[in-house]
C-alpha cells in the first residue's frame, strides 16, 4: 500500500486473516494511517503522523477496517482494509 500526495494506492486491500499490511510513504507530505472504524472487538493501532517511512498493521479479525489521513480526511484521503 502507497500512502501518496494525497492519497492512498489501492484504495482498497484485501487481506487474510491474521496478514500484515504495509504502508509505503511515498510522497512529499506528511500523513498518518488513522483506523476509525474496525470490527467490533478489532485494535484501532495507527500510524503516527510522518513524511516518509512505513507502517505495519496485523489484522486479527474479519471484516471491514475503514481508516483515513486525519490531516487530508476532508480532501477524501480514505482508504479500507477487507479481511476474510
């Protein structure tokens, strides 16, 4: 996963259960990975805000894990993770 200016590429991952996801920063912006919505039950751990570097998340329950760039979420910075 590509955290871009401003965007992130895909828009929409899907993972297995029990799978780590990556983000790769890629951009000239600072961003951060902010899970705002989780399966109930689900960790909220996200990403601080930087420039560059990456972000590793496991995922431990199925379902829909909905996040965004608190700094660009009004520009339409989202992104999802559907795990099965």
């Amino acid at each position: 996963m590509s955290v871009k200016d401003d965007f992130f590429s895909p828009k929409t991952k899907a993972a297995s259960r029990g799978s780590t996801v990556k983000w790769q920063w890629r951009g000239e912006s600072s961003h951060d990975v902010v899970f705002r919505r989780v399966p109930s039950g689900a960790s909220k751990r996200s990403s601080t805000i930087k420039t560059s570097g990456t972000f590793r998340r496991s995922f431990s329950k199925n379902g829909t894990y909905r996040y965004v760039c608190t700094i660009h979420e009004d520009d339409g910075m989202k992104g999802t993770v559907k795990v099965q």
